[in-house]
C-alpha cells in the first residue's frame, strides 16, 4: 500500500481557514482501487466531509484513475498516480497527476445519452459524470506529465449531478 503524505499542519490544525490536505501516490494497477477508496475515506474524515461528497469524490477519483491506467500508458512497467486532496474553506480541490500519454479529458466530446435508459451502453460516461459532479475542471501538460485539476463546491450540501 502506499504511504499517505499528510501534512502535520493541516492535520492538527484548529484554525478553520487553514486548507487540509493529504497526498498519497498509487501504482498504475488496477487493485491499487481499493486503497483510492481508502485514502479518500480517511482524507473525508480529516476534513469533516460527508457521506455524499465522499460517495462524489469515490466516484471521479475512481473514474479518472482507472481510464488512466486502462489507457494511460502504452508499457508495463510500474508508474506512480500522484493525487493531492484539498479542502480549502468550502471548495474541494483534487489534483490528479501522472506521467502518462499526453491526454485531455476536457478535450473529449461529450456522449449523447439516450432518453430511454435501456439504450444506454456501458463505457464512454465516466469523464462526462466527472464534469457533471464539480464545478470546474482544469487540464495541463506540464515536464511530461498530465495534471488535471478539479474543483468542487461542498457548500450547498447537494450532488450538482444531473446526466
């Protein structure tokens, strides 16, 4: 499992205005899902988020690292996926890092989603309810990695998802 880097500061922190944060890298494998979960529980814990938003964030962070490591890179060695979690006052910021192939999920044209649910097929939504469950995402390539940036208001208390 790999190991969390959590900021002492943060952690006993008593001023609310200061930003949580914890860091943790995972290898490119597909068991490694389990321990995405695992840091994210315990990052909701630190910051007091609630079921809900950990149940949104569960389900971008899962999304994002799985296409990364279903398609991100085009060898099989081992590669290390750098996730930054933030709570700073009431904006959730999450930062997903890798060095694989250069791609831009904001880039990707958006599904057409068939009214009848019955129509609709498996794969090909993943991105398009990452854009739907936070209110900003941004995209860099920067030193040969892929750095993708999303924001998430936690105010309001309610999922902003609607496909």
């Amino acid at each position: 499992m790999a190991s969390p880097d959590i900021s002492d500061e943060n952690l006993s922190a008593k001023d609310d205005n200061l930003p949580h944060t914890y860091s943790f890298g995972l290898k490119n494998d597909l068991s490694e899902l389990e321990v995405l979960r695992q840091q994210v529980k315990k990052f909701g814990k630190i910051a007091g988020l609630s079921e809900n938003c950990l149940f949104e964030i569960n389900l971008c962070l899962d999304e994002l690292f799985t296409n990364i490591v279903s398609y991100g890179f085009d060898d099989d060695r081992h590669h290390l996926i750098q996730f930054t979690l933030q709570l700073d006052k009431d904006v959730l910021i999450l930062d997903v890092e890798d060095g694989g192939i250069p791609f831009n999920p904001l880039s990707k044209k958006e599904p057409r989603i068939p009214i009848d649910p019955k129509n609709i097929k498996i794969g090909g939504l993943g991105i398009h309810i990452v854009k739907k469950l936070t209110n900003a995402i941004c995209y860099q390539r920067n030193q040969g990695k892929n750095h993708l940036t999303l924001r998430k208001s936690i105010e309001s208390g309610k999922s902003p998802l609607a496909i």
